[in-house]
C-alpha cells in the first residue's frame, strides 16, 4: 500500500480533516458571539430558533473532522513513499493523539447535536432523565456519553476545547508538510534499500562467478595465479 496513490490519499484526508475542524470552530464561535454581542429579549427563544442551523453545522463539520482524522492516522501508516521513518512516527503519533482528544470531547458535540435536531422537542427540558433515548432514536453509548458530559461540565467544556486546539494545530503544521511532499521534485528511481539490495545481489553474482572460474582452472593454472 507504499504507493503514490496512498501518499496523495492521505495529503487530501489532512486538508479535508483541516477544513472540517475550522468550519466546526468556525459555526460554533458564530453561535456564541452573537448570542453574547446581540440584543435578545428572549434568550431561550434565540438559543432554539437563531442558533439551531449555526449548532447543526458544527457538530456536523467535527463529526466529519473525527472520521478524517481516523482515515489520516491509518493512511500515515502507509503512506511511507519519499518519507523518513523519523516523521512517519512522529506524524502518526501526532494524529493519534488528534484523535484521542477529538474522541473526548465527543460528549458535548453529542449535546449540541442533540439540541439542534430536536430543538422544538427539548424546549423547557432541564434534564435528559426526563427523556426517553427510545423517542429520539439515539444509541444507548450516545445517550450516556451525553450524560456524562453533563454530570461533568466543566471536565468535558475543557476537553471540548482542547480536542479543537489540538486537531487544529496538528493538521495546520501537516498541511504545510503536504504542501511541501506535493510540490517538491521527488525521484521516482529505485529506492536507497532497493540500491542496496541491487549492489549486494550484483556482488553476489560476481563473487560467485569468480570463484567457478577459478575451480574450473586446473590446479597448475590456480598455483601459477599466486
């Protein structure tokens, strides 16, 4: 899977992740800021009228970020052509650790998530006890990673955060490095491992040719050789 294929695959599943994580930050700073800088009257009637489209946007983009970083850390396993071992691990571990902190922060995407699709239907609601999963068609592991981040506000916000900051800064200093692997002249000639083999497998063969030469002399001929 060490193609060229495999290393332009995984150069677009950065910029798409890149794109997605700022597009998610991007609504939902939106959102927020015109709650905070806006005149409302009736707050409760803005957060699920005004903000609903903003929320559903951002929680979609970074759904979208999650599945790309999951596409980019396996493809960077693969993706190994024109690269140094050295920046193949510290790229895949960089990813992986995008992915850890973006799956933490899952909880409260789920509870912007929630809160867009069924807007109308949680107006007045103060706890999701009183919900039934069941009603919403929402998984069991969705609606407990829901409450947990609720039980855990302030641990879940800042994981919120952090997944953002982190996702952002890892796929911005990758996209300078993909710009950087598509735009330089690379030489597509055999590897330095391929070189390496193809000089010992020549040595080989020329070693193993003198020495049928020399068996093949008769043995005056060989003492006469020293």
């Amino acid at each position: 899977m060490n193609t060229k294929f495999t290393a332009i695959a995984f150069r677009v599943a950065i910029f798409a992740t890149l794109i997605a994580v700022i597009m998610a930050a991007g609504q939902l700073i939106y959102a927020f800021v015109e709650t905070a800088t806006d005149d409302i009257d009736d707050i409760e009637e803005y957060l699920f009228t005004e903000l609903v489209q903003p929320l559903e946007n951002s929680t979609s983009c970074y759904y979208f970020a999650f599945a790309g970083s999951i596409v980019a850390l396996v493809l960077s396993v693969f993706a190994r052509k024109h690269c140094s071992a050295v920046s193949v691990v510290m790229r895949t571990i960089s990813i992986a650790a995008s992915t850890v902190f973006l799956w933490l922060g899952m909880g409260v995407n789920h509870i912007f998530s929630f809160t867009a699709k069924f807007a109308n239907e949680l107006r007045g609601v103060k706890n999701l006890d009183e919900l039934d999963p069941s009603d919403f068609g929402v998984s069991e592991w969705k609606w407990d990673s829901m409450n947990n981040a609720l039980e855990n506000e302030e641990t879940a916000m800042m994981l919120y955060v952090i997944a953002y900051v982190v996702a952002f800064l890892v796929f911005f200093v990758l996209m300078f490095t993909s710009i950087h692997y598509l735009t330089k002249r690379k030489d597509d000639g055999p590897s330095d491992a391929e070189m390496t083999n193809a000089m010992y497998m020549s040595d080989s063969a020329y070693t193993n040719e003198q020495e049928y030469e020399y068996y093949s002399q008769s043995q005056d001929d060989r003492y006469n050789q020293y």
